[in-house]
C-alpha cells in the first residue's frame, strides 16, 4: 500500500503519532538483542555452536545498524506528520524469522524427551539463560515494530456535542471541470470534512486486530454516531482507481470474468492463500486435543516401569500451542473475510459503471439508427458483449436497468465476499479424510461415504433454487418495468383516469412475484 502525505484536518482534532517513543524503544532494544546475541555467541563450546551463533548475533547487528539508521532519518525530518512509514517492512520480516530460529532452539533445548529435565533458569547453563534473555527480547521487539504506526494518524475529539463550524471545511474547487449551476451554489455551503481512514495508517497489528475502529467504537458507546464520524473511503476502494486497472485488461472477446480475475488478480491471489492456511489451521484444535490426551494417558500410565513418551512440559506446550493457533485462525478467518468485503465494494463499483456505460452507449446507437432510419445494426459494439445489439435500443428497458443495478449487482458481488469458501471447503474435505484415516483407518470410508450421495442430492436442490431465483428475478423485472412505464406516463394516466387500471396491473406482477418466492 502506498501511503500518501496526510494534510491536518480542519476542526478540533488529536494527531496520534508514536513512532517518536516506539521507534527509539524499538533502536534500543536492537541493541541489547545484538549484546545479547553475541554473549550466546561467547557461550558456545563446539566449532559448529560457534559458526551457528555469530551468523545470528551478525544478523542481529545488521538489523540494529538499519534501525538506528531509520529512527535517525526520522528524527531528521521537520514535519514528521507528513513523514511516510518509519521501519520498512523487511526488518520486522527479519526479526520474525530470528524468532522463529530461536524457538526452534528453546524447543530442542528444553521440551524434548532427552532435555526435559534441563533448567530454565537456576541451575541453568550461561548458554541457555542467553537464549531464553535473546528470545524474550526477540518477542518484545516484535511486539514493538507491530504497534509502531505506518503514518500519522488524525482523530476527532470525543466531544458529547458536533459543533459545525468546526467539523465543516469548504469544498475545494477542481479546476479541470466545468461545474453546474448546483455544484456552483454547493461550493458556497460546507461540507463535513471526513478524515482519513486509519485502516493502512497504523501498524501491521492494528490491521491484525481491527483495532483502527477502536475510535468509532469508542464514539458510539458515548453518543450518537453521525456523518462527521466517518473516515474518507480509501482510493483503492473507490472506483476510479479500479476502472482504470479494468480498461487495462478489457478487450474484445474477453469475458466479463476473466476481465475481472486480472483486475483483482493480487487481492484474489492474497484470499486464495489465507483461504489455505484457514484450512490448514481449521484442524489444529482436534490436533493439539489428540496430543494433550496423549501426554495425559502416557503420563498417567504408572504401571509399568516402561520409558515415559511425554513430558509434563510437552503437554503445556500444546496447551499453549491450542490457544494461541487458535485465536490465529480466528484472526487470520476474520482478515479473508475483510479482504471479501474490499472486493465487494470494488466489485459493485466496477459494475455499475460498466452497466453504466453499456446502457448509455445501447441508448445513444438506438437514438441514432432512429434519426437515420437504419434499423439493420452493426453487429454491436464490442466483441466481448454476448447479447445482440442489432434490435432497437429499448430492449433493455428502464424496469430491467433498474433491477440489475439493485438486485443483480448486490448479488453477484456479494459472491466475492464469500468466495473463499469456494477454496476452503474442498480443502476441509481432504485434509479432514486424511486426518480421519490416520485415526481410524479403513472404518473412517463408511463415515466418508454418506458425503458421496449428498453431491447429487445437493446438485439437484440448488439447480431448483436457480430456477426459481431466475423465474422470481423475470417476475421482478416485469414489475419494475410496470411501475416504470406509469411514472413516465404519469401525465396521461392522470388525464384519462388510468390509476387504477395500473394499479391493478402492478398488484398482478407484485402477486405472482410472491406466489413464486413462496
């Protein structure tokens, strides 16, 4: 996301900015991680514990000479507002794979059968209190660069009452369009001056957790929510943006799909992925629960004098790893749903506008074949448009219009919101047999096999449900074309008492549109 220099808002308003304090904590911190490192180096015995600990207290040096060299620029710079970003995003990339190489060491050195008598702290080597000190502050620092914020960020006070006057700012003019006598007498009155959003403004673990909303929740909780509450739309939502990525890709004879898969091609790229960790995770809670009740019978289990296969510090280790996989894939479930809702509105905005364009061009080659009495027809405008334009313009009516910009849009973006289901389901199918399999074996085929008569079944039913969503969806149109032709017709319908001869006409169409939804 390219981040953009913010301007203060007018009105009465709080910047939150803490990449001052958070990024010279984060600075000192790298440099107790690196003394740190490198006394885990002075610790090692072996000739391979010797190479192995300098790559990582040389890695960690690194990592604190680009911290320092950033917070300096920082601090360097007049108006730190507009300043963009603080620690580029290979450095927390970095400091998490450190951290997982030091996990990986707490682990064979203390949660294995052979090192599970081996001390934390009293009694404990100097080698190992190093990597239990270095791994904490790996965490700690972590922790730091996911709360620093990515931009400044501008809130309104919690204030119990608006004042006006100040959450109004006026309308800048843009001189490269010609304004109508109403957009002429708007630019004199005041608009509310919406901020913008904090969503791409805070850190990565804002992001994570949604707390960039924490502002408006507040709010609500206090007062009435109103217009001057909202955050700006960010430009990757809106429709410009998006229709231009979309020109890019449109050419005749290429589907109305495939034209949108390129458009989004990285968002839906991004939702594919998550969608396969979902899957994965989906199955850790059944997993770490299968380990623990293994730890507990094997421990348990006194009667013979055989050797212990679990440790007491294995079974907190799944306990730990059950809570804490699972509040991940709550939030990771929560982020492909957010990321479905973006190409929701990226969607219907798109759509509207190619609805939008196909219309009036229909209308426009309608109104000219018209005025020139050529009724034969091109063949259409674009090779991609699977409909015949040959016929007059009006056989797509104001009624049909009407309808797909209300119904048929709402529906068919709202199948992007939810299109990671379409990834997540068969791969929770597959990876749950071949769980089931290892548990139970063969038996598991005769659980599994009531799944293969539900394919057909649920095929048939939801070809049924189509139908009757296509049949209610003409029913609907031919409503709306009703109450279309009255209102345009409204003068004559007045003149020669025709109101309720439509109204009997409209309530037909409206009874056979619910005759057929229920």
């Amino acid at each position: 996301m390219d981040l953009k220099p913010i301007r203060r808002p007018p009105g009465n308003v709080r910047l939150v900015d803490n990449r001052t304090a958070a990024g010279a904590a984060i600075a000192l911190l790298s440099i107790l991680l690196t003394v740190l490192a490198f006394g885990w180096q002075t610790s090692a015995t072996t000739a391979a514990e010797h190479l192995y600990s300098a790559s990582l207290a040389l890695a960690m040096l690194l990592i604190a000479a680009a911290s320092l060299y950033y917070y300096a620029a920082f601090m360097r710079v007049a108006d730190r507002t507009m300043y963009k970003g603080l620690f580029p995003p290979y450095l927390a990339v970095a400091i998490g794979t450190l951290l997982a190489v030091n996990l990986v060491e707490v682990y064979f050195s203390f949660f294995t059968l052979a090192n599970s008598k081996t001390p934390f702290w009293f009694g404990a080597s100097n080698r190992s209190r190093y990597l239990l000190l270095a791994t904490a502050a790996n965490i700690t620092l972590l922790f730091l660069h996911g709360v620093v914020q990515r931009r400044a960020i501008f809130v309104r006070l919690h204030s119990p009452f608006l004042d006006e006057s100040d959450e109004c700012a006026p309308i800048e003019p843009d001189s490269g369009l010609v304004q109508t006598p109403l957009a002429q007498k708007r630019k004199q009155e005041a608009t509310p001056a919406l901020f913008d959003t904090p969503e791409f403004s805070g850190s990565w673990l804002d992001t994570l957790t949604f707390s960039w909303v924490n502002d408006i929740f507040y709010k609500g909780s206090r007062r009435q929510l109103g217009y001057a509450d909202l955050y700006k739309l960010d430009a990757s939502d809106t429709v410009i943006p998006n229709w231009r990525r979309y020109a890019k890709y449109r050419k005749p004879g290429r589907s109305l799909l495939v034209t949108l898969g390129l458009t989004f091609a990285p968002t839906l790229l991004a939702q594919f992925l998550l969608s396969l960790v979902i899957a994965v995770l989906h199955y850790s809670g059944p997993f770490f629960l299968q380990r623990i009740l293994q730890s507990v019978d094997a421990l348990g289990s006194t009667a013979d004098n055989s050797a212990p296969t679990k440790t007491i510090r294995s079974a907190y280790l799944d306990a730990f790893g059950l809570l804490f996989f699972t509040i991940l894939s709550s939030q990771i479930v929560d982020q492909v749903m957010w990321i479905g809702r973006h190409l929701d509105i990226r969607m219907k905005g798109l759509l509207v506008a190619e609805l939008s364009t196909k219309t009036l061009d229909r209308r426009a080659k309608g109104s000219l074949k018209s005025a020139t009495g050529d009724d034969k027809g091109d063949g259409g405008d674009d090779g991609d448009d699977g409909d015949d334009e040959s016929g007059p313009a009006h056989t797509m009516t104001n009624g049909k219009v009407l309808n797909i910009l209300t119904t048929d849009l709402n529906r068919l973006a709202k199948v992007c919101a939810f299109l990671d289901d379409l990834y997540v389901m068969p791969l929770l199918a597959v990876i749950g047999f071949i769980y089931m399999f290892q548990l139970l074996g063969w038996s598991s085929l005769i659980g599994f096999s009531v799944v293969i008569p539900y394919y057909p079944i649920s095929k048939k039913f939801f070809s049924y449900l189509t139908s009757l969503e296509e049949r209610t969806s003409e029913l609907s149109d031919e409503r709306v074309e009703a109450i279309t032709e009255l209102l345009q017709g409204i003068k004559a319908v007045k003149l020669y008492g025709w109101e309720s001869q439509f109204l009997k006409k409209i309530d037909e169409h409206r009874e056979r549109q619910l005759g057929s939804m229920w």
